[in-house]
C-alpha cells in the first residue's frame, strides 16, 4: 500500500513523504518534501535526520499506529508522522508556516490515511465526500464515476434529495458545469448564486436548490485516465482564492489517486472472476457433452442435460424439440420435484401459447434466440388467461429468463430454456454466449443421434425384407420365431446376416424350415441373404429333397459371390411332413450349429454334418430322418446363441440343452421367449451378435 | 510381428493365438499377409493355440486358401485339439482344407491383440 501511496504524494504540491518498515527507510518523498528535507530517499531517518524526537515519533506511528509530531532544529521543519498501511507517512512544514496551513496539511494527512485503506470504489466515494467536505467547509458533496458517457453516482451529502435521486445517473452533457469538468479536464468554479443564474440558467435551479451558492466541480484524472468528478457545494459565496483552489485540487487528487487503485483493483477482481466463470462453464460443457453421448433415448438424454443444468446453470431448465408440425416439450427440470409438478398442473390447466413471442415454441420455430434479463410484471400480466393464472405464474417468481435454438447446420430441432427465479440471479451476454453454446453442442449431438436413429430403421426394415413378417400358421405344428440384432458396438448400423424361413411345399402337409447365418454383415451380407432366401423358396417348390435343395443352393451361392469369395453361410434346412401321429423330418446341415430336439424331459442334438455354402463348387451334405412326435419340440438357432458370452463363458449347447430341459416354458412361443431372455441376459444385455431363434412344436 | 517357426526351406508359418474375431482379425491379417508377402510355396496357418475363432476368422482362412490356390501355391492350417478343431470340423472344412497335425515342438506364437 505504501507503493501507491508513494506514487499518489508525487502530484501533490504539499511537501509529504513516505517511510517503511521499523528501521523506517524512506521509500518516497515529493518534490516538495525534497525542498525541506533534502534528498533522503533510500536511507534510513536515522541515518539522514538522527533526532530523537523524530524516531520516537516514527516508532509511535509505526509500531501503534497513533500519529504524532517532531520539531527539527536543523533542517528547521515540523514533520508530521501520521500511521498509514505498512508505513509511516510524513508531511513536513517549515518553521513559521501560519496556522490554517498547518491545520490544512493535517487534515490532509488524515485523508491521505484514511484513503489509503479504503478498497472499493464506493467506500473511497464516501470518504472524499464526507472527510473532503469537512476538511473544506462544504455544505454537500458528491463523488461521481465516469462509464463512457454515462456519469454515476458513488456517494453524496447534503444536497436535497430530489437532486441526489435525479442524478444517480445521467448522460455527459456538454454546457453543464460537471459535464463540462469532465469533457475538459479543467476545474470548474462557480463562486455564488448569480453566477449559476448568468453562466448555467438551464441548470440554475438544480445547482441553488436548497439554497447553496458556490461550487466547484473538479474532474478526478490520473494520468490519462478520466474516472469522473467531484463536486463540493458551499451555502455561502466563496471566491475561491488561489490557496483554496489548490487545496481542493490537492484532495480531488488524492481521491483521484485512490479510485484509480481501487478501480484497478476492481477490475482486476472481474477480469479473475470471469476467467474463473469461464473455467467452470468450460467444465460444465465437456460434461454436458459426455451426457449427450450417452447410450440413452433422445428425451433421457435431454432430461439428464436439464438435471445437469439446473444443478449449475440455472433454477429451471426446459428443452422443447420440433417434430413434424408440433413443438413439444420433452424434459423439464427444477431442483424441487415439487415445483416441476407444479408447473406440469400449471400447463395442462393453462397450456402455453404457441403464438407467445419469445416463447420456447416460437424460438424453436423461428431459430432465433430470446433474452429477458429482467422479466417485468407487465410481462406477466400480458402472457396471463385470468386472473388466477397471473397468481398463479407469479407465485414461480420468474427473475430472468434466457430461449436459445438448438441450432444445427442453419435448421431449428428445437429449444434450450433457462430461467432465473428463486435464486434473484440475473443473466447476462456471458450467459446468453454460454447458453447458445450449450444448446449448439446439444443440437449436433441430436442430430447425429436422428441420423443414426434413421440409418438403425433403415437397417431394420431391410432386415425384416429378409425374414418373414408372420410366419405361416400351419395345421398340426407350432412355430415361434425371434430375431434380436445385435447392439449397437458404436460402428454404426449394419443389416445383419441372420436369416430363418418357414414355406409351405409343392404337396399338401409338406413344409420347409430354414435357418441360415451369413458371415459377416452390411449390403454384401444382406444381398447373400436376400439370394439364399430367394433361392430356397424357388428350390423347395420344385420339390426337391433337403440336400438336393442345398446343393443346388450352394451353386447358386458360388456363382453369385465370385466377386467376393469367402462370403460363405452357414444353413440347416428341415422338410416337415405333418402326420396325424406328428411330424416326419428330413434334416440336412451346412456347417450349422445342430438343431436340438426336446422329447419330454429329454433333449438331444440332431447331428447332421455338412459343409459350409458358398465357397467350395461341391459340398459333402448328410440328410438325416426323424420323426417328432406330438408335444416334442425342435429348435434351430444361430450362433449368436451358442456364442453369446457372459462372465461364466460361452452360452454354448450345453446352456442352450439345459435351458430347454429344464425351462417351465411349455409352448412353441414360451419357449422362444425364455430362450432369447435367457441368452440376453446371459450378456448382460449386449448381444455381440444378431440372435435368431426358431421353435417347431409338433402339435400338442 | 510375423513368427514364422523353425521349418524346411519354402515353408511359411503363421502362429495365431488368443481369440480370432472381428477385434483381432486386422492383426491376424497383417500377420498372414505379411507371411505370404514372399510368395512361399506353403505357408501354414497354425490355429492350434486359439482359443476362440468366429466366423470372420474362419474366412480370413477361406480368403487365404483361395488366393493361394489362384497363385499355384499351396496353404495348409494346424487345427490342434481345441475350440479351432471344433470349429472348422462343425464347418465341414476339414476335407476341404489342407489339415496339419499339431506342431511337435512350441514356437514363437503372435498372440493376436485387438486392433
């Protein structure tokens, strides 16, 4: 604090200096001070001024902060030791200096302390106008800060309060005595009641108001920079002599010297706090974005989005999203459960006004943002149906309130809203900035979500063209069929490999079931897929046997996929002959897990070796006879089965045997369901691939 | 990392172990092609030490087999007794491939890592 003390007593015409420290080193002396005592600086008092007196009088300021005085025989002063922060400061006068000079220099003194240690702004205002306007004999005071154009009261005394209240703050105005000290740089004096009449008459009334005659307006400039005025207004004439105005010089430019440091100050404390502000919102954005990547429903996602923001951000917090021609609002958050509930009542009693501008529905439609940092009660008032409803949305408290777009590539998806209310907070451009932001990152992480959302139903639709829509119903059996796909690995959508069939042969009460598993996935896949499926049903209504349907499969694969050879599938085909008794069953196998059978509590694999299709011009098939009788059951499977693996390993046919033999699931559909359960389950619910299941129960 | 074992001149040999699946299949890759990059009149796949292998692992061996035979050259798999042995054999490639007994003596093995 002594620097800036230092620095402060160098503009002032009163000789003044400044010690530090016990041993009482001089740190600064004006040009003044150096004139009476010489050039001390840098040395200790009692190496360059060794009086007794003197030190003691140091020592007293110094170490118990009571201020005191010495007479010096030679250099013949008066040093005045006045306690100030870390220091000592001195004002010095020479022997047969008159009295109201002395007494002026004291005063000075004690400002010069006081101001010292005085942080903010308005505490410094209040010290210049009280002390200051003590010091000089001013009726009333007033210390007033300069923003651009813009003048602003810090503190007042004394004048009436009509004049203290129009004036708290006002615009720069060319030809009034303040704006005028301000815009020039240059005192202005004003020494009686006449002189306000004949020099400012538009501004007469408010400078008399109260009875006061002289004043003085004296701009507050350090250096370049132009903090505002003081004004100091006396009830009697003052011609202001020379002396006078110098010494009302002098304190306007201690206080000067101490807004300045304190507006530094300031500043700085806003320029940490804003870089501090940013570093959280920063924080807050990469979380937020983690959210919006979670594997959640678009809605979940938005709704934990809302949770995040009210914890940090915000009181409330709402998203509405555009879907077709309707805006809806899909999550909504409050930390009070209650009040959610409430404003839930509150809009199925009174639903929000599409057509409200600035609304969230307006916002979401027309992109572009809406800012109301102070929400005014008319506001209320005009959005309100009746009466109740205004009671109603006043009871929310709504302070200030900020609707941004959620913005993606120039289109609206729809809106961020966030509202101030129980927390009196207000938003600012930093927020605003901050909100469109968060709503910019929100919306491309929707949009990609949208666009995998529609390659997924893209994928599904293709995959559901290659399995049957309902599978037939067929006299004296029981089918039942699932198909899961396998989850999403974060690589995308692919149209899996699975395939399963049921179709009806060239004779009566001959059927045929397939499933088959191509390896591999995406289009190569689905079109292999598409030809297997194509082929077997063209092949078993020719009435070809089993194996003969495979063989001719087979070619039909090897010939389509030269271009890419290794696409291979794997496939198990059964002919159904449904008898009164059950069912007979002609079964051939290409490298496909063995189907099991369940004959009461018993279950067994149909072994029925085979090569792969698709790879190699001839293939060794074996076709194997059985019959089902009533009640049993046959379930074919892909891998995606026996290969699902859990922390106890791989699902394999002995699970698969187990579940089946000792599942209370009795129907063909019971089954099915517990199987899939059952292997999803097993996974943790992550399929590492598709699942398809086919149960044939020979009728019951 | 190719490994290619202690063998008689114009043998290539492959050791893959760990899991073969879409994870491990670009690594698996590499270390085939990086063995055949010479053109080696045999080049052996040993699949013996795997203790998983999916579908794309076993087209990974289709695809080799059939480039190796455009070529006029010859590829060969070690099954082992294991999961890669079951595999192949419910496929119904062991008469369609060239199957190797199991090595005598254990070489230097590529444990295959997810790439």
């Amino acid at each position: 604090m002594t620097t800036d003390l230092a620095d402060a007593i160098g503009y002032l015409p009163f000789p003044l200096g400044v010690t530090a420290t016990a041993e009482h080193v001089v740190v600064a002396l004006n040009a003044a001070g150096r004139d009476l005592l010489g050039d001390v600086v840098g040395r200790p008092v009692a190496v360059t001024l060794p009086h007794a007196g003197l030190l003691a009088a140091l020592d007293a300021a110094y170490h118990d902060a009571r201020p005191g005085t010495a007479d010096l025989p030679v250099p013949p002063v008066t040093v005045g030791c006045a306690p100030v922060r870390d220091g000592v400061l001195l004002h010095v006068t020479a022997a047969g200096t008159p009295d109201p000079d002395r007494a002026r220099t004291s005063a000075l003194q004690r400002l010069t302390g006081q101001l010292s240690g005085a942080a903010t702004p308005e505490e410094i205002g209040r010290l210049a106008v009280t002390t200051a306007a003590e010091l000089l004999g001013a009726d009333g005071a007033g210390v007033f800060s300069r923003t651009g154009a813009t003048l602003t009261s810090l503190h007042s005394t004394g004048w009436q309060a009509e004049v203290t209240r129009r004036y708290q703050r006002f615009p720069v105005h060319r030809g009034r005595p303040l704006s005028d000290a301000v815009l020039d740089g240059v005192a202005v004096w004003v020494e009686n009641a006449e002189q306000w009449r004949h020099r400012y008459p538009e501004m007469a009334p408010v400078g008399t108001a109260g009875g006061f005659q002289a004043t003085a307006c004296l701009p507050t400039r350090v250096e370049d920079r132009d903090l505002g005025a003081l004004v100091f207004s006396f009830l009697t004439p003052r011609a202001f002599s020379v002396d006078e105005r110098e010494y009302l010089l002098t304190v306007t430019a201690l206080c000067a010297q101490a807004l300045d440091r304190s507006r530094l100050l300031v500043a700085e404390q806003a320029a940490r706090a804003t870089a501090e502000r940013q570093l959280d919102r920063m924080t807050f954005l990469a979380r937020a974005g983690r959210l919006m990547q979670a594997p959640l429903s678009v809605e979940q996602r938005l709704q934990q989005l809302a949770d995040l923001t009210v914890a940090d951000v915000a009181d409330w917090c709402a998203v509405h999203l555009v879907r077709d021609d309707r805006v809806d609002q899909v999550a909504v958050a409050h930390s009070d459960p209650e009040k959610v509930a409430f404003v839930a009542r509150l809009q199925e009693r009174y639903p929000p006004d599409p057509e409200a501008p600035g609304g969230a529905i307006q916002v979401s439609r027309t992109g572009e943002p809406s800012f109301v940092p102070d929400i005014p009660d008319e506001l209320l008032v005009d959005a309100a149906v009746d009466d109740e409803h205004l009671a109603l949305i006043r009871s929310i408290g709504l302070r200030s309130a900020l609707v941004v777009p959620l913005l993606v590539r120039g289109r609206s998806l729809g809106a961020l809203t966030l509202v101030h209310a129980e927390s009196g907070l207000r938003f600012d451009e930093v927020d605003l900035a901050f909100a469109r932001q968060l709503a910019e990152n929100a919306a491309v992480a929707l949009d990609n979500a949208r666009l995998y959302e529609q390659q997924r139903s893209v994928a599904e639709i293709l995959q559901t063209a290659l399995l049957p829509a309902v599978l037939p119903q067929v006299p004296g059996l029981a089918l039942a069929a699932r198909y899961r796909a396998q989850s999403d690995d974060g690589s995308g959508v692919h149209v899996g490999g699975d395939l399963y069939d049921v179709v009806a042969g060239p004779v009566p009460g001959r059927w045929a079931v397939v499933m088959a598993d191509v390896c591999g996935k995406g289009p190569q896949a689905a079109s292999l897929t598409a030809l297997i499926r194509h082929t077997l049903r063209a092949e078993i209504d020719h009435g070809l046997g089993p194996a003969a349907v495979l063989h001719r499969l087979n070619r039909a694969m090897v010939q389509a996929t030269g271009a890419a050879p290794g696409r291979f599938a794997t496939v198990v085909h059964a002919q159904l002959d449904v008898d009164p008794d059950g069912t007979a069953v002609r079964l051939v196998g290409a490298g496909h897990p063995p189907p099991l059978v369940r004959r009461g509590d018993r279950v067994e694999p149909v072994v029925a070796p085979g090569t792969l299709l698709g790879v190699y011009a001839d293939v060794e098939l074996t076709e194997v006879s059985f019959r089902l009788d009533r009640g049993d059951m046959m379930v074919l499977y892909t891998d995606g089965v026996t290969e699902a693996r859990g922390v106890d390993g791989f699902y394999g046919t002995h699970r698969l045997a187990r579940f089946l033999r000792s599942s209370p699931a009795r129907t063909a559909d019971e089954v099915a369901d517990g199987l899939l359960d059952d292997v999803v389950t097993f996974q943790g619910g992550r399929l590492r691939d598709d699942v398809a299941i086919l149960v044939v129960e020979s009728a019951p | 990392m190719t490994a290619p074992a202690e063998g008689p001149p114009g043998v290539a040999e492959v050791v893959l172990c760990g899991e073969l699946d879409i994870a491990t299949l670009d690594d698996a890759e590499r270390q085939v092609e990086a063995a055949a990059a010479a053109a080696p009149p045999l080049l052996v796949i040993d699949l013996s030490g795997l203790t998983f292998v999916d579908s794309s692992g076993v087209r990974l061996v289709l695809l080799a087999d059939d480039r190796a035979r455009s070529a006029g050259r010859r590829l060969a798999v070690r099954l082992g007794t294991g999961h890669a042995l079951r595999v192949f054999q419910a496929l119904g490639l062991l008469d369609k491939l060239d199957v190797l007994p199991a090595r005598p003596a254990e070489g230097a093995a590529h444990r295959l890592a997810p790439g």
